[in-house]
C-alpha cells in the first residue's frame, strides 16, 4: 500500500496517515487481511518520526480499521465500525455539516457542492444502487 503525505500540509501528518489508509480500503487499493507496513519502515519511507505512525496505527485501531497481531503487526480489518447505526448517522450529519461550511467558506454553491460529493463517490467506487440495510 502506497501512502503519501504532505508536510505542508495543514492537516497534522499522523491525520493524513489514517485518512490514506482508509482511502485504500474505500477505493480497493487495500483490502482486508493486508498487512500495513512496520512502524519503523513507515517512518522511514516517509521521513516521519516513529511516534507519528505509532499514532496513525493506534487511531486506526479505534476507528476499528485495524487489529494488531502482537508480534505480527497490522492488518487491515473487514469489520468495519462497530458503532450503532444512530452513532455511525450522528457522525456522518457532522462530518458532512464541516465539509459543506468549509465549502461555503471556499466560496461553492450547494449544487457545486452536490455535484463534488457525487465526484467523489465515483472515485471511491462506490455502487450508487447499493443501499445496503446496515449502511447510513
């Protein structure tokens, strides 16, 4: 698995981390049972200290995206959140409530707004027919 960060970038870099992992698993770059790289060899690749990945991996631990097999790292999970559906729709409301006020704040109509989430649905493969019983 590939992951890139910037470190110009405002977003702190263990954020990026997680946010690339998880877009690899949500476009299918990554799937479950792969392994993520060691901490060190991560650290290396990116030039980050240690601790920064040590968070990124705790992070994704909680988030439910990875388990640790003492002695044989991290591997992707299929199990997905482990929150209730009210919890997982709570969160997905705020989620998309900050994104559309940044977007105003970009300066983006709603409709440029729709029309850019649809985009990135795309991106991720997402089947626009699948409405599965247990998604939001």
């Amino acid at each position: 698995m590939l992951i890139r960060i910037d470190p110009r970038s405002a977003e702190p870099i263990f954020e990026q981390i997680v946010f690339a992992v998880k877009a690899a698993l949500a476009r299918g770059t990554a799937t479950p049972g792969d392994k993520l790289p060691s901490v060190r060899e991560l650290a290396r690749d990116l030039a980050i200290n240690p601790n920064t990945v040590v968070r990124a991996y705790e992070q994704l631990e909680r988030d439910g995206v990875v388990v640790r097999r003492q002695g044989s790292g991290c591997f992707l999970t299929d199990r997905g959140s482990e929150l209730g559906l009210v919890q997982r729709r709570r969160q997905l409301q705020e989620l998309l409530r900050r994104a559309a006020t940044d977007a105003f704040h970009l300066g983006f109509t709603a409709a440029e707004v729709r029309t850019a989430l649809e985009q990135s649905l795309e991106q991720l493969q997402f089947d626009k027919n699948d409405q599965g019983k247990d998604r939001p």
